[in-house]
C-alpha cells in the first residue's frame, strides 16, 4: 500500500494532488529496488472524496505525462485523517519473460 508519508520528513501532505504523488513517488522507489517501474503498474486510489478525483488525477498525469493509467478509484474513509492511498502491483522486468511464455 503506498501511503502519503514522505520517508525523508516522515509528514503527509495535505493537499490531494500531492498525497497523491507522494505514494506514487514512494511506490516507484519500492519497485525501482526490485528492477520494476511505474510503467508496469496497476494501481487502486483510495480517497476520502471523490470530490478530490480531479485532484489526483491531476497528479497522475504529473507521473505518467500524456499516458493515461488505468486504474480503479475507490471513494472509502481513510483512517488518521488521509486524503489518499494507493495499492499498487507492477511486473518486474525479470519475470516478464517467464509471464510472457
């Protein structure tokens, strides 16, 4: 699950674009040790509004330029106050080739 935390400062942010493009910066991080990448990825946003969607579509665009995501978007409450998080899986580029066989 990526959560809004930033690893350096250990606080969240509180505006949805950007709890949006902190867990993504954190998921990226996660998969780039283990030879993946965003590009592979498929996500689920949780967000506490889906009056916040603009928002955080605003900041996947931000990641992924012209490229639109496919993703899932889940309106839910999230606890201690989160604006978003993101689950996220993505493919690892040393097992494509056994996925592709």
């Amino acid at each position: 699950m990526g959560i809004g935390i930033n690893p350096v400062t250990g606080l969240v942010p509180y505006e949805a674009a950007d709890e949006t493009l902190q867990p993504l910066a954190n998921l990226e991080a996660v998969f780039g040790t283990a030879s993946g990448s965003l590009g592979s990825l498929e996500s689920t946003s949780f967000l506490n509004s889906v009056d916040l969607l603009g928002d955080s579509n605003k900041a996947y665009e931000q990641v992924f330029w012209n490229h639109r995501q496919e993703r899932s978007t889940v309106d839910v409450q999230l606890r201690g106050g989160d604006i978003a998080e993101i689950e996220g899986v993505a493919l690892l580029a040393r097992h494509a080739s056994e996925c592709l066989r």
